[in-house]
C-alpha cells in the first residue's frame, strides 16, 4: 500500500478558531476547490461543491459557515452542514454530505490528503 499524497495548506493558526479556509491543490483549475473548517484543534477538509446544487458553497473568499459559525452554509440555497460530519443538516441537500479528505496536523502545520483522481490506479 502506498502512502497517501498529502499537501501543506497553511498553519493551524492562519485559520480562524472557529472558522474557514478555502484551497486548492497544485496544478488546480479553479480557486479554493477545497475548503478547511477549524473548531479548536479540530480541522476537517471538505470540497466546495454543494451535493445539491452542484455550485460553489461559498458566496465570497473564505465565506463558508452562517454568521454564528456554528454550520457550514450553501450560499446558493442556503442547505446547511455539519462541519465535523459534512452531514446535511437541514435544507434541500438533506441527506445528502460533501465529499472530506483526511487532514492530519504536524508540527503545527495542516496537512491534507490528496483525492484519489477517476481512473487512477
């Protein structure tokens, strides 16, 4: 078994506690594919991309969870996620989740795992 492909997205402490941070791997097409959620040391990595509506989550850079910063909001259609699970919570993407990737944190750094790519062997 091979070891996961990981990227460094950015310190623990250049993201909001809590809060969120859009990213995207090298060699991306399109700005923050990716976004972290941080609630203490807790970080989880999720794409932008709403289950339901097939669009980008955020309305503007960084602009992912409700002005409480309790959920992760859909600014499309304003479906709203459980940041530790990805989970719909309530809205048309009800039972539905956004993809995760693992993320781990070492020496202060958050690292995330790179998607497996369709087709890849």
């Amino acid at each position: 078994m091979t070891a996961p492909d990981r990227h460094v997205v950015c310190r623990l402490e250049e993201i909001a506690d809590p809060g969120a941070r859009g990213f995207s791997f090298p060699g991306a097409v399109l700005p923050d594919e990716w976004f972290l959620v941080r609630r203490g040391d807790a970080v989880r990595a999720y794409r932008n991309l709403c289950p339901h509506a097939g669009r980008f989550l955020n309305w503007k850079e960084d602009a992912f969870l409700t002005k409480d910063k309790t959920l992760i909001m859909c600014a499309g259609h304003g479906a709203l996620f459980d940041p530790e699970s990805g989970d719909c919570v309530a809205g048309a993407a009800l039972g539905q989740a956004l993809e995760s990737l693992a993320v781990t944190i070492e020496a202060g750094q958050v690292l995330v795992d790179k998607p497996v790519e369709d087709g890849a062997a």
